[in-house]
C-alpha cells in the first residue's frame, strides 16, 4: 500500500549574514501515510479538520522537523496547507475498515462522515 498526506508549505530564509531575494519559497511536502491500525495511523484525525489544518502553528513546527529546519535557526516554516490524501484504492480499503471497526472513536455514524469531517474532499486515487 501506498499513500501520502500531500501538503503545501513556504518557508522563509533569514540568514544572519547574507541578505537573499527571494527570501521566501514554496515546495510540495509529502508525509507518508501509516497503515491503518498501525502506530501513526490516526494522523489526519488529530492534524486535518475539514480538509484543513487544524492546529497551524503546531503543525508548522511538525513540517519543520520533518523537513530538517528545527534546528536550523534561519529558515522558517511560515505557512502550511493540507491539499490531498494521495492514495490507492488497497490502502483507502484498509483506511475505510479501520475506520468503521471504531466509529465511536470517531464520533460519527458512518466511514463517510469521518472522511467528510477530517480529510474534507481532499482524498485522491491513484492507480
């Protein structure tokens, strides 16, 4: 299985010694999806509401250790969107079971409410 949570993030460079123009640049950062039940699974229930980000800041800070910035000191993570699960159909069949084995978890009535309320219209099949 495959599948990646697909993010849009700018950061800013603020070098102490060097002035730069641009200073601030955009990438494509994706996260890999954990398998449903696994550890990390949960991702989007505790990052993504909507189809938004549901913390920025502390998901900025996220973005910024995964991308090797937090220590950095000069460049900074200043924004972040969610734009799209990207996956295939055997890791969104597992999604849709894990899902439904722990509706409550949830606190909906259906897999499709829970897709709705965190990931919003935002998941992508790929073959």
């Amino acid at each position: 299985m495959e599948a990646a949570y697909v993010f849009r993030v700018a950061f800013r460079l603020d070098p102490p010694d060097a002035a730069v123009d641009p200073d601030r640049f955009e990438t494509t950062m994706e996260l890999p999806a954990a398998e449903p039940g696994t550890d990390g699974w949960l991702f989007f229930r505790d990052r993504l509401w909507r189809g938004e980000i549901g913390d920025e800041p502390a998901f900025r800070r996220l973005a910024e250790a995964r991308l090797g910035l937090a220590d950095a000191g000069s460049v900074e993570v200043v924004a972040a969107d969610f734009r799209e699960l990207r996956t295939d159909e055997a890791h969104l069949d597992a999604l849709t079971e894990s899902i439904a084995a722990d509706l409550d978890r949830f606190n909906a009535d259906s897999v499709d409410e829970v897709l709705r309320k965190y990931l919003g219209s935002s998941v992508h099949v790929r073959e």
